[in-house]
C-alpha cells in the first residue's frame, strides 16, 4: 500500500450522495464493492447493506461489524413563490457552518445544486452581522425565480448534503479534508478489511456480518434492527469522533489527538463499552505497533448505544477516526489515523481470541 | 475566449486588496493578447489600452476594480493553525468549515475550523465566533509553515464555480472580476475601426479598502474624457429592501446620482433604448458605494456614468451573478466605446 495514494475508495464514498434516509446511492456503490469478497448480501426492511463472511454453521459466534453510510444533510420544507427554498436539517449541523455553503439537493435518482444563502453583509444590521443566522433566515438559490419552475425539478420533501471537494492538504497532503467522512471512512475500512480477509475466510474462528447501517444521524438508527436480525456476539463499530486538538484547547478537553491512531471509547453518552475488548484492541494494536488511543472525554454516542443493548445484550467495542469540525463540509481527518485503523482492524479479526 | 471561462480565470486569480499586482503576469498572459497595451503603475493598477487608430483620439476609461476582500495572517500558532485579519468588509457569518488558499512562498490550502455540536459548551449562544478567534488548520507543523507563511500572508477563499440553474453561477469575487471580464470580452471582440475612441480599461486597486481606491491615480494618468464605472450592484433577495437593490436577471443597473454626469447618463440610457440593452435604474442620491466619486474628482473632473451588474451573496465566496445580466452588460460596453454620438458629445 503506498502511503497518501490509496485514498481513492474512501474520495468516492465520501463524494456520495447519501443523507439520512436517503442512503441509497451508498448502498448501491458499496454492494458492487464487496459482491466478490462475501459469502451472502442483503438488504434489510429498513435499507442496511449487510454482509456476511462465514461457515453458515448455527454453533459459531457471530461478531457484527458496523459503520453507517447516512451523512448530516438537510431537507427541503418550503418553496417560496420566487423560487427561494426554506429547509431543515436533518441531523445535528451547527448553524454557523451554514451559510454560504454549496449544497445538492434531489434524491437518489435526481440531483441539483444550489447555494444556502442569506442577505449579503452590506444589508445586515450590526447585531444581525455579529451573531449567528438562525436556519430560518436562511434559504437556498438553485437558481430559479419561480415556485412553479422550482416545482420542475424538486418539490417539499427533497434530500440535501452538502456539496464540497475532497481535499488533501497538509505537509504531503497527510490531511483529508471532506464532507461526509462520517462515517464513510469507517465503510471504507469496512470494505478493505473484506477484501483483505475473505481469501483466507476459512481460518476465521467465527463469523463476521459487516453491516452498512442507515440512519445514525437522526438518532433512529438502522443498526438496532441490524442487531435484532444478527444476534451477534460481539460487535465493532467502526466511526469518526469529534475532536478538539487545535490551538487554544486544553490538552484535557481535546479528546483524542490526530495522529495518533483510532480512538478506543470507554464510554460516551449512551454506551459503557466492554472492557475486556478494549484490552483486546490495544493488546493487539501493542504487539502489531499500530498506534491507537483512548477516547478521553465523554462525549457523543453512535451506532453501539442500540446494537449494546439489543436482544440480550452485545459486547461492543467502538473505534474511532479522531476527525476535526464534525458535521460540517469541511471535516478533516489525518490519513496516518486511517491507515492505523485499516491495520487495527485487519489484525484484530486475525487475532480474534473470543472464539470457541 | 468563452465568457463563462474567461470570468471564472479572472475571479480565481489572488488579488486580495493590496496584493493585485500579484496576480499581473496572468492577466498578462490571460487577455494581454486582446489589447495594445497592458501596463501597472506605482499603486498596483493594471491598465489594458485598445486604441482605435485614428489620430488625435478621444479616450474613454473604463472602470472596472480587480481587488478583492480577502484575509492577512497576524499570528502563527503551535500545531500548525493561523490566525487572520479581514481585508475588506467580510462577512463572519459565512467563514467556519469554509476552505481558503493561503499565498505564501508556496500556495497551500486551508479550513477555517468549527466546533462541532457535540463538543459545543453553550448550545444556546447566540454570537457568531469573532474573527480574531477564529483559526485556519494548515495541516502543517509550526516549524514548517513558518517556512511557506509570514504575518502579513494574503489569504483569499478557494476558487470553486458552480453552475446553477437558469444560467446563474456561483462562486468568489465576482465582485468585481465579472465585470472586468464583461469588458474584456466586449474589447475583445470589437473591430479596431468601430472604436470611436482610444480605451483604457482600468482594472483598478484597493476598492474594498480605501475610500479613494486607485482609480484616482489611474485616471490621473489617463486624462480619459469621459468615463464608465462599472462595478456589482446588491440584487434583490429575501428580506432586503426594494429601494436598496436592483432586480436580478433584468440587465444592468443604472445609477442615478449627483456624483454621476447627468447628460452622459442620459446618453447612455438613449444608448440602451436604441440597441434593446436591459436595464434599470436605480437612485443614489449623493453616494453610489463605487468608485465614480473618486473618478468624477480627477484632475480637471470627468464625466462619469455609473454601471451596475446586479450580484447576490456579494462579499461572499458563493456570490450568484445571472448570465444572462453579464451579456447584457458587455453589450453595454461594447456600444458605449463605439457610440459616435456620446464620443461628439463628451470628447474636450
């Protein structure tokens, strides 16, 4: 693997059109992925991608691997009668990242661009320019002047994400700058662990459903009914966390440090994480010299809040890419950390110990 | 060169307010070819001349402003993060999660951060993070961006154009490069012959900064007869006032002012009628916000008419202007330096 290049699957991932509950051009792209490195893929009732790598056998454990494929977005409420679109979030989005922001707005078929805005500086009263605009004082041009010819191409109800390049940047380009990378870089290491690992399937000691859940970022998550289908065992989710490692913050409140390899949760606001496979991660990030760290604030929550508590209980393990400016168009996460998570992965299911 | 192209070369070149010279070598190398003459002078104007061959020519400027709102760095810190100042009026509202280019020894690329809302402290604030506060990630250590980045760096958001329905585009500094490309692509396009005068396209200096920019020394320089301002005008969009803007995807605006000639815009709205130009017009009492005072006051006074290309979103990286308006608006410019009447009439 050459260092800074092989960035290519998680560029066209992250570049997918795919907000909450719209998440079908994600799935369609990573079906055609991995349909040669699975034994079966499904689709469930709610629109999760799961598949599965294993003997088939009832008596074995089963460990579910999740990453969601929905990203923050927006949707459309209003259209105005001079062809201005009101909309909602969809997700949680700090206002302050809003405006000015290119968008697409459409579905999974039809896609158009458009531009959130709001009245230009030189009409905003002093109070008006020092503080934040509220989400109703902003709308978004597509371009059109009319409700009727705005009704042409998109009507109430049409999806939106953010329209942004992905960008290295950074001494050698070691930084990755996008939308989306919540949590399409833990698909992406989905994908290359599958890859990786289905060549030598038949060494496996238990089997593995790697699920690409929908729905996380509205908090009604697709991987709880993953998790009530699977029954596994064990489950790794695979994430980005929100991280505060720039100048002016305590190193206390940074919570967790890029560069430093995948952030290992102990807890956060909706999951205590199984302690005995946090010692698992690190022991075998340890012997492998992957680096890895703790998740050192209590913040957030994910996918694990449903899957831990699903059926009678799973034991979780979260591991996360320490990522900057979450929820916005510009995330920004360090390609050493993804790589050190592609190893960590990769590593842990060869080493899985939990088996019979 | 096609005029959609030929805008977006123009408004991705850097020329924050103060640092237009920076940028001279590749709008030499851009038009330098469509005009006689391209030259700077000592306040970083660049002035483009067509002349129109005939002796003892009139001259006719051309006003278009070719700096920019932008950023300068004032501190570097630990971890590779920047702190900047604004040039020009910039807008906070829109800065966070936002991509720029800092133009350092090397060109290298930058976020301005945002904190997420999981790790925001006062869900309920209402204050927009001040600029001084703000910081750009480099992704560099400090050590090595001290070597690329000095106080005092330009910095100017990245150059993304986006077409959007209706022949509307998006995108930064149109404000005021859309309009100089308006002009270009009219004088690129006029036979030497039709001219009824020699042409100074002025793309002038320091407009969103001094309150005189450089088109006073410009046109010092010049001595045109007559002129034509031509610079964005505030279009109208939700929530702003109806006497405060002009009408988008309408034609140019025209302003009227005491700081404009009143006969030379008479003549110039004569002009539009006859060659079915667009436009409308728009009251400026005492104050058009452009640079036709500074030039109206130019050594012996010129006469001067002021143009406006209706803009959106303006001092924003995604300003929406209307194709359809820039057409409009180099037809204008294309009569205006070929009109004989207007020339009879103002030539000294």
């Amino acid at each position: 693997m050459t260092k800074y290049t092989d960035i290519e699957l998680l560029r066209q991932l992250c570049l997918l059109f795919g907000p909450s509950g719209c998440e079908d051009n994600v799935a369609d792209f990573i079906r055609e992925q991995i349909s040669d490195t699975c034994d079966e893929i499904y689709t469930d009732r709610l629109g999760s991608l799961i598949a599965y790598i294993g003997s088939g056998k009832s008596d074995r454990q089963r460990l579910m691997i999740s990453a969601h494929m929905d990203e923050v977005g927006f949707m459309i409420n209003e259209i105005c009668d001079d062809g201005y679109l009101k909309f909602e979030t969809l997700g949680g989005i700090d206002p302050s990242v809003l405006c000015g922001k290119n968008v697409t707005l459409g579905d999974e078929v039809n896609k158009i661009k458009g531009v959130i805005a709001s009245k230009a500086i030189h009409h905003k009263k002093r109070d008006e320019r020092l503080n934040i605009t509220p989400v109703s004082d902003m709308y978004i041009d597509i371009g059109l002047s009319s409700r009727e010819d705005v009704l042409k191409y998109l009507d109430i109800g049409a999806y939106g994400t953010f329209d942004s390049e992905f960008i290295r940047f950074g001494k050698d380009g070691r930084k990755i700058k996008s939308k989306a990378l919540d949590d399409r870089l833990g698909c992406a290491v989905m994908i290359e662990a599958m890859r990786a690992l289905y060549p030598e399937r038949d060494s496996l000691p238990m089997d593995i459903y790697f699920c690409f859940t929908v729905r996380e970022e509205i908090g009604i998550s697709g991987a709880q009914v993953a998790a009530n289908t699977i029954k596994p065992d064990f489950a790794i989710v695979l994430e980005t966390t929100a991280v505060a490692d720039i100048a002016g913050v305590a190193d206390s409140a940074k919570v967790a440090i890029q560069g430093e390899g995948g952030a290992i949760s102990l807890m956060d606001r909706s999951t205590i994480y199984d302690r005995e496979l946090v010692e698992f991660a690190l022991d075998v990030a340890k012997k492998n010299s992957v680096k890895a760290q703790i998740k050192k604030y209590v913040s957030g929550g994910n996918d694990a809040s449903h899957i831990h508590k699903s059926g009678v209980g799973v034991r979780t393990l979260a591991l996360s890419a320490p990522t900057r400016y979450l929820h916005s168009p510009a995330c920004v996460v360090d390609a050493e950390d993804y790589y050190s998570i592609l190893s960590l992965v990769d590593a842990m299911l060869r080493e899985w110990k939990f088996a019979d | 060169m096609e005029l959609k192209r030929l805008i977006t070369s123009l408004c991705s070149l850097m020329s924050v307010s103060g640092h237009e010279q920076y940028s001279y070598e590749a709008v030499s190398s851009l038009v330098g070819k469509y005009f006689d003459e391209i030259k700077s002078d000592g306040v970083g104007n660049i002035l483009l001349v067509r002349r129109c061959g005939k002796e003892n020519a009139a001259k006719i400027m051309i006003d278009t402003h070719f700096d920019e709102i932008g950023m300068l760095v004032t501190k570097i810190h630990e971890g590779g993060f920047l702190s900047v100042t604004s040039v020009g009026g910039l807008d906070l509202s829109i800065l966070q999660a936002t991509d720029v280019v800092i133009y350092g020894r090397e060109t290298i690329t930058g976020v301005i951060a945002s904190t997420p809302p999981h790790l925001k402290k006062d869900k309920s604030a209402k204050k927009l993070t001040e600029l001084s506060e703000l910081l750009i990630d480099t992704g560099y250590e400090k050590e090595e961006l001290e070597k690329i980045v000095s106080v005092g760096t330009p910095v100017g958001f990245s150059p993304v154009y986006t077409e959007l329905l209706g022949d509307r585009m998006c995108g930064k500094s149109f404000d005021n490069k859309a309009c100089a490309a308006a002009a270009i692509y009219a004088l690129s396009k006029i036979d030497r012959a039709n001219l009824a005068a020699d042409v100074y396209l002025l793309l002038s200096c320091h407009e969103e900064t001094l309150p005189t920019g450089g088109v006073a020394a410009g046109a010092f320089a010049v001595e045109p007869d007559y002129a034509m301002v031509i610079d964005v005008n505030l279009a109208r969009v939700p929530d702003t006032p109806r006497h405060e803007t002009v009408d988008f995807d309408a034609g140019v605006s025209i302003s009227i002012s005491a700081v404009t000639d009143k006969r030379l815009t008479r003549a110039v709205e004569q002009l539009c009628r006859e060659k079915k130009i667009k436009y409308t017009r728009v009251a400026a009492p005492s104050s058009t916000g452009t640079n036709t005072p500074a030039l109206n006051l130019t050594g012996r006074g010129v006469p001067t008419v002021d143009i406006g290309l209706p803009l959106k979103s303006m001092h924003t990286y995604n300003e929406v202007l209307c194709i359809g308006d820039v057409l409009e608006l180099s037809a204008l410019v294309r009569e205006f330096v070929c009109s004989e009447k207007i020339r009879e009439g103002f030539a000294i």
